[in-house]
C-alpha cells in the first residue's frame, strides 16, 4: 500500500506521542521506522540508515497495512517540514496526501532538539548556548562534529523558525488536507486533539482516553555503548544499520530490555534567564509573522513587557 497520512513535523513537538496514539487505533498503520526520512533526500545521510534506496525499498514499510482495515497508512519523519524537498515529492507519490502539523514555543523546541541531537550523536557541543553561538560558523561548514549526518540539524533558529516552512507548506498543500496542532493542546486536552486528529483522518473516535507520556528527555547510561550503535566506525557501518533495522522490526524482547537499561531519563539543563530573553527577542518576528499566518494568537511565545 502506499502511504495517505504524514506527521511532517516539527521535532519536538508530540509528534512521537501522536503516532503512536494513532498507530494503537484499529484502522490505523503506521510504518517502522516512524521516521524513514525517505522523501528529504536533501537530509541524503538520514535516509541510508533504513536503507531505502528506491520507492520499492520505502513501500516496503508498509506491505503489512491491509486494505481491508488500515483506512489511514502513515509516517511520521519530522523533518520533511523544514525541507525543501519532501511535500513536493511526497505529492507526486500521493496527489491526494493529507498532512498533520505540530508546532510548539520555538524555544523550547530548539533547546529540545539540541538535547535530541546529542542523543544521536549528531551534536557534540553540550552546553546549548555555545551550540546557538555555533550556527553561523557551522553553517560555513565549519566546527561540525565528524559523527553529524545532517548538518541541517545543528541551525537550530531555522529548525524552530516555523513561519518559512507554514508558508511553503500552505502553498503546496490545500487547506482540507492539512491540520496543524500544538504539542502545548496535546499536552493540556490529549483526547481533544487526538480526536480531531481522528475527525481529520477520516476515523471513527474509539473511545481512547489514556494517553501517557511517550520520548521523555533522556540521555545514554554508557557513551562508549552509544557511540558504537548510533556512530559506528566505517567498516562495520553497513552490518551496524542493519542489525538496527532488524532489531527495530522484530523487536525481540533482550533487545528491547538491553535498550530500556541503556537509556535514563534526564532533564534538560536550564536557559538562563538572560539567554532566554535573547532567543525571545530572535523569535519575535517569527512569531509574529506565524500568528498571521494561521490566525492564531501565539503571545505566550513572544517576549514579556519586561524582554
């Protein structure tokens, strides 16, 4: 089958916790990985990962959907937001996709996301505020950690500068196939976004009303343990993928054991208050600009009388 549903962003915003809502609902297939970045191919390293080299290789994700049953077939890469690259080729693929946005306060995403990338070793400056000070020498090509497979990743203004990619995305999509939720809703009122989400996908409600909190801040209990999983050196890089994609498909139980105890739940270090003034002062216009754009009044993202 081929997918009709896309979760395309943003990072950091609940969109893990939504597909898997949605993938619990009897009428729902969501593939896995949930995000197979297949349609970003300007993020080209991402994608290798699960090796999907062709739209053979990426269908393949979802051989298991029934027509019968799965009225909603999807995927999740929260990426494909911010490229330049993936609506337009996911329309040629499905003319008639729907899409689901998730946005957030921009700076809570940035901060996450930082945190993220550490994780996946594609960031290797922890203090966030030297890694904001980074974007401008990055983006030269400089300074980038030998373990990053999207330099993209690292312009963290541009990950959480939402206005640019709304308005691409507006201008390629209609507005009866697109929706756009806040992580801040899901938080707050769950099943009332899950099941407008439901309404939107064209599914009937199925009385779901436990939603608990899914990709927590985390970090790794042992570095060396992670670098050779998620970075493995070059000559065992192709075997390391694919032992992943097996594990990550068969789900066998001492795999996923061993990940619960590699894994610790860590809370993001704070932003001063100084720093955080900073960044509301950058996002403003952002904000403002993303208000416009969907009618929404967003001033719990912008800067207090005192910034």
């Amino acid at each position: 089958m081929t997918p009709n549903f896309f979760i395309i962003g943003a990072p950091k915003c609940g969109t893990s916790a939504l597909a898997q809502y949605l993938d619990d609902h009897a009428n729902v297939f969501f593939c896995n990985p949930k995000e197979p970045f297949y349609f970003s191919d300007d993020y080209p390293e991402l994608s290798k990962q699960h090796e999907l080299d062709d739209d053979e290789s990426y269908l393949r994700l979802f051989a298991a959907a029934d027509p019968a049953v799965h009225k909603a077939v999807g995927e999740g890469s929260t990426n494909y937001l911010a490229s330049h690259r993936a609506i337009p080729r996911i329309l040629e693929m499905v003319p008639d996709a729907r899409f689901i946005v998730m946005l957030r306060d921009p700076i809570q995403v940035a901060h996450a996301f930082h945190m993220e990338q550490i994780w996946d070793r594609n960031e290797d400056e922890e203090d966030f505020r030297k890694a904001w000070a980074l974007q401008d020498a990055r983006a030269r090509g400089e300074n980038l950690p030998e373990t990053c497979l999207a330099p993209q990743f690292l312009q963290y203004r541009d990950v959480a500068g939402f206005s640019e990619q709304i308005e691409r995305f507006f201008a390629l999509v209609p507005a009866d196939r697109r929706l756009v939720l806040f992580q801040e809703d899901l938080k707050t009122d769950p099943r009332s976004v899950y099941v407008r989400t439901l309404a939107f996908l064209g599914l009937d409600d199925d009385g779901r009303d436990d939603f608990p909190v899914v990709n927590a801040s985390h970090k790794h209990r042992f570095e060396s343990v992670a670098n050779l999983v998620l970075r493995p050196p070059k000559w065992i890089e192709p075997a390391v993928w694919r032992f992943r994609t097996w594990a990550r498909n068969q789900k066998p139980w001492y795999i996923e054991a061993i990940k619960e105890k590699l894994r610790v739940k860590s809370k993001r270090a704070e932003i001063s208050p100084e720093f955080e003034t900073e960044l509301r002062i950058h996002f403003s216009s952002e904000v403002e600009r993303l208000e416009a754009l969907l009618g929404t009044d967003l001033s719990h993202w912008k800067p207090g009388p005192t910034s």
